[in-house]
C-alpha cells in the first residue's frame, strides 16, 4: 500500500492542481518506497530534489491561476506558498543529514503532512473563487463568457 492513498476528500476538484498534487504524493511516495526498500541516499536525495522543483512549479500554477482570475488574497496565499517551501527546504536539510531510518521516517510523515495541509487546507479556501470567476473545473481551462 502506498504511503499517501490519494482520496477524493484530498481533491480541489481543479483537474490541472489535483494533478499537481497527485504528482507530489507520487514524489513522497517514491520517498517512502525507495527508502523502505533500502535504495542508495543519494538516489532518494534526487527524488527529493524532483519533489521541491514540482512545488514551486505547482505553486506557480496556483499563483497565475489567482492573478487571473483577480482573486482578493492572493498576496496571502503567496506568502503561504513561501512558508511551504522553506519548510519543505527544511525537511530536505534534515533528510540529507539524518542518519538514522527514525529521521528519515519522521521528515516523510511530516512531508505527508505538509501534503494534507496545503490540499486541504489553503487550496480549498480559493477553489470557489475559481469555481464562480469563469474557471471550469471539469476542462482544466477557461469558461466562455455567457
């Protein structure tokens, strides 16, 4: 069984942002996997690297996404996105540094946390906004005017 179980409740219901999201659980995955199955470090280090590049890539979705559609915290949710990456910049110090299976074990839950949080947390607070401000879900894209 895989370490995060994607689940509707985790859905933004945004196919372009789930898929974001359900291509970071597949990096902690691939964490979890590779670590418990014994691969090399520096290995894992690299799948790591991968996971903070698909942050900032999804952050940056999310960011044009709220420019666009002229979403009124969107300072806000930027700053958040900052604390995201310095805390999983964190997390990546502590991973290339632990020494023990127990460290490497602790980042992965807290990784698995940082997931659930911004998913269910800030993303779901600008989702309606997209919802009702011309961004059809269902199609990734943009609504035509009615």
């Amino acid at each position: 069984m895989p370490f995060i179980v994607w689940t509707n409740e985790m859905s933004v219901d945004v196919k372009m942002l789930d898929n974001d999201h359900k291509r970071l659980a597949i990096l902690i995955n691939d964490l979890h996997a590779g670590l418990m199955a014994g691969r090399d470090i520096k290995a894992l280090e690299h799948i790591f690297d991968e996971l903070v590049a698909c942050a900032r890539l999804h952050f940056a979705h999310e960011e044009k996404l709220l420019v666009e559609t002229g979403y009124s915290g969107t300072a806000e949710h930027k700053l958040e996105h900052e604390q995201k990456i310095k805390l999983l910049l964190t997390l990546q110090a502590r991973f290339q540094i632990a020494k023990e299976s127990a460290d490497y074990l602790e980042v992965l839950d807290q990784l698995k946390e940082w997931l659930y949080t911004h998913t269910k947390g800030i993303d779901k607070d600008f989702v309606e906004h997209l919802k009702t401000n011309v961004f059809d879900s269902n199609l990734t894209g943009w609504k035509e005017p009615e």
